[in-house]
C-alpha cells in the first residue's frame, strides 16, 4: 500500500508514511483501513510524511473520498 501507518503508543500518536504514486483508489484503501483500527480511533491524533509520494488524486476526489468514508466512519465524532 503506497500509505501505511504505526501507531505509536508512548507519544500517542500515528505516524503514516506514504511513497510512491498514491491516487484515490490508494486513499481510500488507507482511510478505510485507518478509520476501522480502534487504536487509531482512541488516539485520534496523526502525522503522514507524503514527501516520498506522488499526489495524483484531484480535489474533487479528495472531497469525493471525504463525503463518503470520512465522514460516515466517524459517526458524528469531531
């Protein structure tokens, strides 16, 4: 998966690190994996590292990907 994540449990926080090229099919695999873990829900806090990524999603998907995994996955959370 060109996003993949550890949570680090003594800063509380999840380190996501993405390479390669990441478009919206890789995105969405990444929140949907993301959004279901229940350490990363309970932590909440997190800092992704694309600096090695290729961006080949558009802001409409992005905004797309946002309305239908997001936000239903946090059920109203803020």
């Amino acid at each position: 998966m060109p996003i993949d994540y550890v949570v680090d449990h003594s800063r509380n926080i999840v380190v996501g690190t993405g390479t390669g090229t990441v478009d919206a099919n890789a995105l969405a695999s990444y929140w949907r994996a993301y959004l279901t873990n229940p350490e990363v829900m309970s932590c909440r806090r997190t800092l992704v590292d694309l600096r090695d990524a290729q961006i080949t999603f558009t802001g409409s998907e992005l905004s797309n990907l946002v309305q239908t995994i997001v936000i239903p996955a946090l059920h109203g959370m803020r």
